[in-house]
C-alpha cells in the first residue's frame, strides 16, 4: 500500500507524500503487531516521519492514517498527547528543561530560564539562525538527577547546573559548524 494525495474533500487534509524508504520503514514497525492492529505502530511511525523531517505535519498524520487505517483525529490525538512529537518545525537542537515539581525544588525552572535567557527565547521559542528550540517539558524520570533535560528527545543530561548548561550550549554550536 502507498500513501497517495487524498482530495476528495475540501475540508480534508492532503496527505504527504511519503517516499518508498519511509513506507519500507512503516512496513518493518507494521510486521510486529498482527494484522488487524496495525494501529499499535502508530508511534513508531510518527518517529520515523519526525526524525526524516524534523517535525510531523498535519499531512503527515493524514499520510500515517491512510497507511494505517486511522482516522486522521485518532493520530493526531497521539500527535498531541506526547511532547516528543514536535507539531511545528523547531531547531538542530531540541532542548527541553524538565520543571515538575521534584525538578522545580532542585533548580530546574531556574534551569530552564538561564536557558532561555542565554539562548534569547521564550519557552517554545527557536533561535532566529535555527539552530536551538528551547521548552520545559514533563518529568523525564529521573527526578533525584535534578535539573534535567533532553537533547533532540534522546539523550538525557542530567545536574545541569548554569556552567554545564552553558558548556553544553556552547559543544552543541561547535557541533552545527
Ligand atoms: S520531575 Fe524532573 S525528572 Fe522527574
């Protein structure tokens, strides 16, 4: 089955257009779950679509629904209910700053400002050159760790304190040259 363009009605979405090596990676997440519940591969497609193009689109999650025969709405209520999925475009780096509370009593909203600030952003902003999208996010999980974060939605750093936040700021500008 191929993902095509689906207009057939004007309030409908068009759904992107997915190359052969994307579907050929759905195809993979697919064969793990039988073949009436090919919907439990709806995450793992949204993380393909998210890490070959940065973000998902509204026509993106048509595209997975036509695939997985999902309405659009049921995808985009998972879309929506991680933070992982970026809805909109962000930077080379994606930096969330965890600030629930265990984080909040140790420095992680402060974490999360000095961020900001370094950085010229508000929470959820990106930086004019594109670079870095800065925005707190929910507990990571690693509470005792605190001030924690993520990188790009895979690797965790954890006692950021403002020297280690700005070093790595700094490693992550040295790294996009
Ligand atoms: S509250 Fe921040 S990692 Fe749990």
């Amino acid at each position: 089955m191929t993902a095509s363009n689906v207009q057939n009605a004007s309030t409908k979405p068009v759904a992107a257009q997915l190359s052969e090596a994307t579907l050929a990676r759905f195809a993979r997440e697919v064969a793990k779950y039988p073949a009436d519940q090919k919907s439990s591969a709806v995450m793992a497609c949204l993380s393909i679509v998210q890490q070959e193009q940065g973000w998902v689109s509204g026509e993106a999650e048509v595209a997975i629904g036509d695939y997985l025969g999902m309405a659009p709405i049921a995808v985009r209520e998972v879309t929506t209910f991680y933070n992982m999925y970026n809805q909109r475009p962000v930077g080379k780096f994606k930096l969330n700053v965890c600030t629930n509370l265990p984080c909040q009593l140790r420095d992680g909203q402060r974490a999360l400002e000095h961020v900001l600030k370094k950085l010229g952003v508000e929470d959820g902003g990106t930086t004019p050159d594109g670079l870095f999208t800065v925005a707190k996010c929910e507990c990571l999980g690693a509470c005792a760790d605190a001030p924690v974060m993520l990188v790009n939605d895979r690797q965790m750093l954890s006692y950021m304190s403002d020297d280690r936040l700005d070093a790595l700021v700094e490693t992550l500008k040295a790294q996009a040259k």
